[in-house]
C-alpha cells in the first residue's frame, strides 16, 4: 500500500486524525448576500439529485440516495453549512479527506507491478454538492453577463486541456517553421 501511494500520490503526506485545522476568516455582508444568492433550496434540490443514487462514497459513509430521499429534511440544513462554508472560506476537515481505491488497470497480463492498477479518489457529496452550486453559478450567471476571452479555455463550449495544449503547440510548431523565436511563460 505504501508503494501504490508513493507511486500515484509522490511528495503527498498522509494526516492521522482530523489533519489540519482550517482557518476561517470573518464574514462581510457582501459574502452572506453572495452566499445567499449561489445556495438557494432549488440549487441544492438540483444538485443533490444530479448524482447518480448509489455512487461509492467516501470518508463519511453518506450516499447521494440519503440526501436525495431525504431531501426535504436536509435541505435546509444544507442551505446552511454551505452558505457558512462560502462566505467564511472554511471547509469541513471531513470533506478534505478522500478514501483512494486502486483499481486494476484492464488488459493487464499480471497484477504485480505497481502501476498495474490506477487510484480512484472518493470525496465527500457534500463538498461535491457545494462544487456544482458554484460552478453552476459560475457557468450561468458570471459568466452569462462577462463571457470569457476566446482563448480562455475553462467554462468554454468544446474547449478543454487538449484545445488548449494543441493551440499552444500550433503557435510553437508555426514558430519553428518559420525560424522565429518561440516563449511561453506558464
């Protein structure tokens, strides 16, 4: 075990107990309307049923099916804890924690080798609930209103890593045809 995360997860620290304490900073009234406007109790309905029922779970042993049955009974407690966690910055030591399975890599010959298997990382739904309230904001609010630079390539319509590795190499290659002078600051 030691090897398969020495291997997968190099220069990582594995925390005993709680880990870390995260620091939390004090709230404005800015952040609470902010908060109050991303986490609404049909935004959190949304994103709680968006997950698939019986997905694996992690650290907390909660599965999206408890949260979606129970909807009408968490909710509002939800709206809470993710309004307090969006306006102080705190996130809940639990929700930073992630249960890693290594998974066989398929058509393997053997199993012996270290990187004949590949780590899945499972996170809290609730952190993954409050991801999707944010980045569902993000996408169709923020950026509805200040649509993003045409090569910026996050939140983009078939942009992704690869558009954006071939547009770099594209420039790179046109500047080696042409003898010119190639720089990238990343």
């Amino acid at each position: 075990m030691d090897l398969l995360l020495a291997t997968h997860f190099p220069d990582s620290d594995v925390l005993e107990g709680d880990g870390v304490p995260a620091s939390v900073r004090r709230a404005t009234r800015v952040d609470w309307r902010v908060a109050a406007t991303i986490i609404t109790y049909r935004r959190v309905e949304w994103a709680i049923c968006s997950f698939t029922p019986y997905k694996s779970t992690d650290m907390d042993g909660i599965f999206p099916v408890l949260l979606q049955e129970g909807r009408e009974i968490v909710i509002p407690y939800l709206i809470r804890i993710f309004r307090v966690c969006l306006a102080t910055g705190y996130v809940p030591a639990m929700w930073c924690q992630a249960k890693v399975v290594f998974l066989p890599k398929p058509d393997m010959s053997s199993y012996c080798g270290h990187r004949d298997f590949r780590p899945i990382s499972l996170t809290s739904f609730l952190l993954k609930t409050m991801e999707r309230l944010v980045h569902r904001y993000l996408r169709d609010e923020t950026l509805a209103l200040l649509p993003l630079r045409r090569n910026q390539h996050e939140y983009q319509l078939e942009n992704s890593v690869e558009t954006a590795l071939h547009q770099l190499v594209v420039r790179i290659e046109k500047a080696i045809d042409q003898q010119d002078i190639a720089l990238g600051v990343f």
